[in-house]
C-alpha cells in the first residue's frame, strides 16, 4: 500500500540510497521464496500489527522524546512491513515467481495430492535452492521498481497491489504461462467444470505431468460463491471499519486479516482470506465519516465498500487466476481496482478524501 510518508523516490535519488534499497530488494524476494509466497505474507500481517500496535500505542502516551509522533508506525509498518524487508510487491511476489518457476522447472515437486497447477502452489518454503532464490530475488526487484515507479508517477491507486498484480503476469509470461489461459466451461466466470470435478482434457500448456488437473481451478474452493463472497465482504468491511473507527489505524485491520491466514497455510479447512475486506472497510468508513459525521453510517459504508471489494476480487479471479497455471493474487488486484476507483473520484473532487493514498 501506499503510504505517504514511507515513499522514497527514484527519480532524483543518489547512487548509493538507491543501491541500498535494490539490493534489500533483491534479499526481501530471495526471502519469499525461501520461505514461500503465502507464509511471507503471514509475517507481513505480523510487522504491519506490531507497527500499528505500536502506533496506537504512542498516540495513547504521547510524543516520546527521541521519537516524533508517528515515527514508530512508519518505521515499523511502512518500511518494514510495506517495504523492501515484507512488502508484498517484494517478499510476496518473489515468492509467487518462484512458485511460477517451479511449476515448469520442477514439476516433480509437487506435492501429493495437489490437484491444481504446481504454479499455484504459493504455501510451499523453498528453502535455499540457488535458483529459486534467484528467481525471487529478481522478482523483488522488479516489485520494487514497479511501486515506485507508480508512487513517482502519482497513479491514483494503490502501487503495492498493482505491483502484485503486475509482476505476477510477468511472471507467466516469463516463464510461458498463458497470460489469461482458456476458459474450460461457458466463460470466464463458469465455475462448473470445478463444482463437477473435470479435469483438463488437454495441458499443452504445462508440464506432462500437471496433465491431469482440474479443468477450471478457482482461487479459493471455499470462498467462490457469490453469497458467500459477498457476505464475508460484508463481514470484513465492518471489522475493518470498526477498528479504523475506534483505533484511528487504517492498516490494523489488514495486518489481523494477514496473520490469520496461518491457519490456512498449516491447513486448517475453510479459512476465509480477509486482508482487503478489512483494509477496504477501513477506507469506506475513512471516506464516509467526514462526509455523514456518523460512526453508524460509516460503519455500514465499510461493510458495503467489503462487499463490493470482495465481489471484485472474485470477479478478477475468475478472469486472471481460474484458467491459466500460475497464481495471480485476486485480493491485490481487487485493492488495485477499487483504489484506482477511490483516488479518481478523488480526484474529480466527488470524495473528501482518497484514502490512504498520498494524492
């Protein structure tokens, strides 16, 4: 995400500051891959809970002496936990690339029991193997590059997502995944083929020995149905708004969501993944409060801006992660999206304000 106050820009930056974040870049993509994409993300929900922990924390006692208010929380939660060390667009997304590279590399590693792409399999660590860690490492890189490269520019959306969004396209066509893939039933949206357990008649598009996997293969088999997508949209934009509402920290939300999902990288059945509903419903009650000055109806905006992010990201996965082999992350694309709708109405002065988005 982006923060204002955590930006360090490129253009105009000297030598070495720049090299010094290229190259923490490099080990936070390394670092994903090692320890797999889900998992960093985990520890990003981790850092980004301790820095607005600690930012509450400090507003409640006051400036410290050798530390300006707000200082903690930028420290913690921006540089670490959105930056070079945690930051999606580096850690994540290396570890995303790295499963990518797998799939065609080492289709032997795929787990038993795996019935989707081995591209897809983001909740492996892959240790210290050379080439892998390469692999993320570049990846992170260009995460980087990327954020930043969005930050300078001013786009009106958040740069992290988009940047998860885009390395991750990247990824497949560097490695020879279809971008998009073909849809095995009626369209892109058509989630039959899963619900009937079809497998893919033909795999010219991954390794012979990923030939038997299901036709259609859905980003979450527990959280794809419209109601229920909508419904824990509803649910996450009420915490997320709530939170925002009593704490003052937009991103709390959001790093209790990420650390949740744990329990579904140890394998507990049915965990939903939350962390753009609650960080969407803070930004709904962020944007409704100065425009109705009620902590109810702000309330009810997070959990209708919940819903509709959830549906949006349910939508994107439909399209860009259900048919091809690789992951592409739909919370960050649905982030992605309805931030860009956020920051341009700002924009066109019909909002108060864009959210956490620096505009």
């Amino acid at each position: 995400m982006v923060l204002p106050l955590q930006t360090v820009p490129i253009v105009g930056m000297e030598l070495e500051p720049f090299l010094v974040l290229a190259i923490t870049a490099l080990a936070g993509g390394a670092f994903g891959a090692a320890l797999g994409a889900l998992p960093s993300f985990v520890f990003t929900g981790f850092v980004v809970f301790l820095g607005e922990g600690l930012a509450i924390l400090q507003s409640e006692v006051g400036e410290l002496p050798s530390v300006p208010n707000g200082e903690l929380a930028v420290g913690i939660t921006g540089v670490i936990g959105f930056g070079a060390i945690t930051g999606p667009h580096i850690a994540f997304a290396g570890g995303v690339a790295a499963s990518a590279y797998v799939g065609k590399k080492y289709p032997e590693m795929s787990p038993k029991g795996w019935d989707y792409h081995l591209g897809k399999n983001i909740t492996e660590a892959y240790g210290t193997k050379p080439d892998i860690l390469a692999v993320g490492a570049v990846f992170g890189l260009l995460g980087m590059l990327i954020s930043q490269l969005s930050s300078g520019l001013g786009l009106p959306t958040d740069g992290i997502a988009l940047s998860v969004f885009l390395t991750a396209l990247i990824a497949r066509a560097v490695f020879g995944y279809p971008i998009i893939g073909k849809p095995a039933g009626d369209g892109y949206f058509d989630m039959g083929p899963f619900e009937r357990e079809e497998p893919r008649e033909q795999a010219d598009d991954v390794p012979e020995p990923n030939a038997g996997r299901l036709a259609v293969e859905p980003w979450l088999p527990h959280q794809y149905k419209w109601p229920g997508v909508a419904a824990i949209g509803v649910v996450g934009g009420l915490l997320g708004g709530y939170i925002w509402l009593q704490t003052g920290s937009i991103f709390l939300g959001y790093g209790i969501s990420a650390m949740s999902l744990l329990f579904l990288n140890l394998g507990v059945a049915k965990i939903p993944v939350t962390h753009h509903l609650t960080l969407l419903g803070s930004v709904g009650a962020v944007i409704a409060m100065p425009m109705v000055g009620s902590t109810l109806v702000a309330l009810l905006a997070a959990g209708a801006l919940g819903a509709v992010t959830g549906v949006v990201g349910e939508a994107s996965q439909r399209i860009f992660y259900a048919h091809s082999g690789t992951h592409v992350d739909p919370p960050a694309m649905s982030i992605a999206a309805v931030m860009l709708v956020i920051g341009i109405c700002y924009l066109l002065g019909l909002l108060p304000n864009a959210g956490y988005l620096g505009l």
